[in-house]
C-alpha cells in the first residue's frame, strides 16, 4: 500500500491514475467493437485508444487486452480503412504509411493480447 518503489508507476496513486485512463481506452474500443461505426472518421479515436492501451501495458504493466477484442478490432479497423479511405481521396503514400502504421499498432495488440494466453 501506498509507495513501495521509486519509479514513477511504483506507487498505488500512479497506477489508480494508469487505471482510469486505461477504463476510458478499453471501454472506446469495447464500444467501437460492438458498434455499428464503419466510417472512417471513426478509425482515429479507437486506434488512438488502442496506442494507448498498448503504451500503459508496455510501460506501465496494465494489463493485456483480451484476445478476442485485439483480434476483432483488427479485423473491423483494416476493413474499414481498406473500404473507405479511398473516399477522402488521400496521396498514394499517404495512404500507403497509415495502413503500415495501422497494421504495426493492431498486430501490436494482437501480440499483447497473446501474451497471457
């Protein structure tokens, strides 16, 4: 209880605080999982919540997220960007970098979410 190391998510305070802002990711993505959302505005809030999972599960040791979510989204986010995308008309390579860029964060959590398993 309380501070029992001296890093800066070794006490009980940090780690409350690396809690609620990983409730507030998880429930976002729960939420776009389970949604009916498949526009590509809605890719930027879920993959941001998803960055931020996986930077307090590699930093902070939150914990992983569950398979099946990780793998779900993955799908539905690749799906829709290679669905949709095409309507805002973006730069070859613009294009290009945000689908690697996607990929390296969803393969991401998909590892993590392999993890514990």
């Amino acid at each position: 209880m309380g501070t029992w190391g001296p890093g800066n998510f070794e006490n009980d305070s940090a780690l409350d605080m690396v809690g609620g802002v990983l409730d507030v990711a998880t429930v976002e993505i729960e939420a776009f999982r389970v949604s009916d959302r498949v526009g590509i505005d809605d890719l930027d809030q879920v993959v941001a919540c998803i960055a931020i999972h996986l930077a307090l599960h590699e930093h902070c040791d939150a914990r992983p997220p569950e398979a099946d979510v990780a793998r779900a989204v993955h799908e539905k986010v690749l799906r829709i960007f290679d669905d949709k995308i095409d309507l805002l008309k973006p730069k070859p390579e613009h294009k290009t970098a945000r689908r690697a860029v996607l990929e390296r964060t969803l393969d991401a959590y998909v590892r993590a979410s392999d993890e514990d398993a």
